[in-house]
C-alpha cells in the first residue's frame, strides 16, 4: 500500500507540474510567441555569441546557452518552459508548506488563480530574468523556514543562489526576504536563536557567493572585476534627473577631477531613460571606448566620484528624492509594460538589433506575435490585475494582524518576507532607476499569493477542528 502510495505521488508531481506550465504559459500561447521587452535581446546575446552583458548580469542568457544545439524558436520555447517549471514547482513547494496534507489541486487552483488575476503569467511567459524576480524571494522564505538538517533545504539555499545570479536587485530581495522571515522567528521566539543564527549565517553566505560569483564572471568575461560594473551609471542617470550632479558640478569642475564630465554634463537630456539609452543621448558615446569594444574607465570613474560627491554634498535632499521615488515605484504595478511594440519594433533598438545580428530567422515570428503588432488589449488585462494586486496588497498587513492573533507564525513569516521583499524593491528600484510599472510588477503577485495561502491555511485549519469536534461529539453521543 505504501509503495502504490508513493509511486502515485510520484507520477501526480510531473503531471501538476506539467499541467502549471501550460498554465502560466497561456500569455506566450495566447502571443504566438514568447513576450519580450527591448532588454531580452541583450540577455539573449550570452546564449547565442561570444559575449557578456556590461551593464546587466548576464547569467540569465547563460543558462539558456546549453539549448543551443536546438532551432533557435525551439530554444526559446524549451528555455521559456524550463522557466515556468521553475516557477511552478517554487509556488508548489510553498504552497505544500503553507497547506501540509493537501492535494495538488489546491496547488495547482492557486496558479490557476494568479494566472487569471495577477501579473504572474506575463512575467512568467517573457524571456527576461523578472520571471525569477518572485522566485527567489519565495525560495528565500522557504529555505529561512527550514531547519538546516531538513531533507531539501540544501536543495532550497542552492536555487536561491542560482535565481540570485539572474538580476543585481536579486541580492537586496534575498537580504529583504531572510531579514523579515528570521525577524518574526525571533521576534515570536518560534525558532530557537541558535537556528535562527546558523540560517542567518547561510543565507549571508549565499549572498557572499551570488556577489563572488558576479565578481568573477565580471573579471573574466569583461576584465573588470566588479559585480557590477556598470552599475553606477544608472545611479548618475537618476541624480542627474533629480538635479543633484550640477550643483554638485558647479562647485568642484575647478579642481580638475572630472573634466570630461564638466564639459559633456550640460549637453545630458535631463531625463534618465533618455540620458541612458536616446540615440541623441552623448552619454554612451562616452562610456564606451571609440572601438564600442570595451567601456571607458576614467569617464565611469568620473561618474562615480560625481553621483557619490553629490549625495554626501546633499544628502537630505538625496534622501527626499529617494523616498519619493521609491513610494512612487511601490503603487506602480500594471502589466504589460509600454516598450513594446513601439520600442521593440525600432530598427535602432537593442531587441531588433541582436536578433537581426544573430537570429535573423526569429524576426518573422517576433515581428509577428501579437505584442510587436499592438494587438494585445492592454487595458483590459490591467483592469483585472491591477485592481486584484491592490486590493490584496493592503490585506497583507490586515492578514499579518490576523496571524499574530492567531499565533501562526509560518503564515507571519511568509507575509513579512513578502513585505520586505516589496519595499526594498520599490526603494532600490525607485531610489537608483526611474520609476516603471514592470519594476514592481515583477513581484507584486507575491500579495496575492501570500494573502490566498494564509486564508485557505486557516479556512482548512478551521475545517479540520470542526471535524474533529463532530467526531468527538458523536463518540460523547
């Protein structure tokens, strides 16, 4: 009997999980063609030539590399199912840890439920490494709720590493979703502190190793030994936007430090997006070196002394910005961003560029989907989502509440890491880049998932001490 048990549960595995891929994949079915955005052709270019992304982590188009054996559509679609198999073995392990004893069917009617009602499925569905954005939060919480001589939790610390190595917000995200689950583990003493320290310790090494590696891939692909590179150039971007860089400028072009800076600085679009990526922008032509080969170290450290001289020169100021910014970002959450198909269909765009360079057989059946046509409804589907994940959204702290109450603390620990993975990524995203829905749309079905799995872990608590109470009942009878 334990064997058929088994073995039934071994084969019903496979099946949910196959049965959440062709569910979170309709918005790609329903395209005719994998969702893009304008940054998937940079992402993909590590999986179809010899490069590696400056001013992104480029492991997302590694890890597709290994299909390059196939047709490049088949490619794509096997790298997208991995991907959303990825996704939805994350949310069944959750959803097994938050529902203990129940079918896959509750499991697979919550996917189904996000794919109707929230942003997952569009992120889940498009070739960019946003899709791991919830993931890893999610396997954050899982691996900090686990003791450490659990059958698994290697296995859980690992995939937080590899979906950590996907985006440089990843890391902050992991150090957010640790920090709010073991803070209620201490704070509700339902952890022993030395659990509690080890876990800690872990997941600190795991932030080290994703930083180390980034460091290393950096150094050996792009010789330059930084986890990220690039990155201070969209720190400049959004100062200069909130006017920070020409005081700070002014006052110190006379010393001589950052004169290539003080002559270019006054021809900058003040908008970030357009500073960073315009084709009349002279702000790359100057970070890269003339040959377009390899960047410019003396402009990028001119940058950097200019955007921190101005936050330490005005940081109160710095801070307001940020604040604003991030507050900004955290209620900014629609689906399907505003890139494509206006951006995505220029011919000077990154997208139209690497796949025109390297995949020219892929530009009939990118060009077209729906999304590069404009005949995706875009209003439609934000009218149902984006009312979804706000309403939700405010019921995680009512929810939280009703835990405490309740002296749940597994159903405590996953809303605050869920919460804390929210703000800081609204902070980091609103404060260090320009304010976009697909920033906190990334992560915002994360509410919804957390708010569903509490109210159905008490609605099941409840039934199963009603059935008890009968049972005893009928015995007193």
């Amino acid at each position: 009997m334990i064997a058929e048990q088994n073995l039934a549960a071994t084969v019903r595995w496979p099946l949910a999980v196959a049965a959440a891929v062709a569910i979170l994949l309709w918005p790609a079915i329903y395209n005719g063609f994998p969702m893009v955005f304008p940054d998937t052709g940079a992402y993909l270019s590590v999986a179809w030539g010899h490069y590696w992304t400056m001013d992104r982590s480029g492991f997302y188009g590694f890890f597709f590399r290994p299909l390059s054996f196939l047709a490049p559509l088949a490619q794509l679609w096997l790298g997208l199912t991995v991907q959303a198999a990825v996704i939805a073995i994350t949310i069944l392990v959750v959803c097994w840890e938050m529902l203990p004893r129940r079918s896959l069917l509750e499991g697979l009617g919550v996917i189904g439920a996000l794919a109707v009602f929230t942003s997952l499925p569009w992120h889940a569905a498009q070739l960019m490494p946003d899709a791991f954005t919830g993931v890893v939060v999610l396997a954050s919480w899982l691996a900090c709720s686990r003791n450490l001589s659990e059958t698994g939790t290697p296995t859980l610390w690992f995939a937080t590493f590899l979906t950590g190595l996907l985006h440089y917000t990843h890391i902050p995200l992991i150090v957010a979703a640790v920090t709010g689950t073991l803070a209620i583990q201490l704070l509700f003493h339902s952890s022993p502190v030395g659990s509690v320290v080890r876990r800690a310790c872990v997941a600190a090494a795991v932030v080290v190793a994703i930083i180390g590696t980034q460091v290393a891939a950096n150094g050996v692909f792009l010789k330059r030994w930084s986890p990220a590179p690039m990155g201070v150039m969209f720190l400049f971007a959004r100062l200069h936007e909130d006017g920070l860089i020409a005081p700070w400028l002014s006052k110190h072009c006379n010393e001589g430090d950052t004169p290539v800076l003080c002559r270019s600085e006054a021809a900058f679009p003040r908008d970030s997006q357009e500073l960073l990526w315009g084709n009349r922008s002279p702000f790359l032509m100057l970070i890269l070196d003339p040959t377009h080969k390899d960047t410019n170290p003396e402009f990028l450290a001119e940058l950097r002394k200019a955007s921190y001289g101005s936050i330490l020169q005005s940081p109160l100021r710095f801070g307001g910005s940020a604040a604003e910014g991030g507050f900004n970002q955290f209620i900014r959450f629609r689906v399907l961003d505003d890139e494509c198909p206006s951006i995505c269909r220029n011919p000077s765009s990154a997208l139209d560029g690497w796949f025109r360079d390297l995949r020219p057989s892929l530009l009939k059946p990118l060009f077209g989907s729906r999304q590069l046509r404009g005949d995706i409804p875009k209003r439609v589907f934000r009218t149902v989502t984006t009312p979804v994940a706000a309403v939700l959204l405010l019921l995680v702290p009512l929810a939280w509440c009703g835990a405490v109450r309740r002296q749940d603390y597994k159903s405590c620990t996953l809303l605050s890491a869920i919460m804390f993975a929210l703000i800081t990524n609204a902070a980091v995203s609103g404060a260090l880049s320009g304010v976009h829905d697909r920033y906190q749309s990334r992560l915002i079905w994360t509410a919804p998932l957390g708010v569903l799995l509490v109210l159905l872990r008490w609605h099941f608590t409840t039934t199963a001490l009603l059935k008890v109470e009968q049972r005893d009942s009928a015995l007193n009878q």
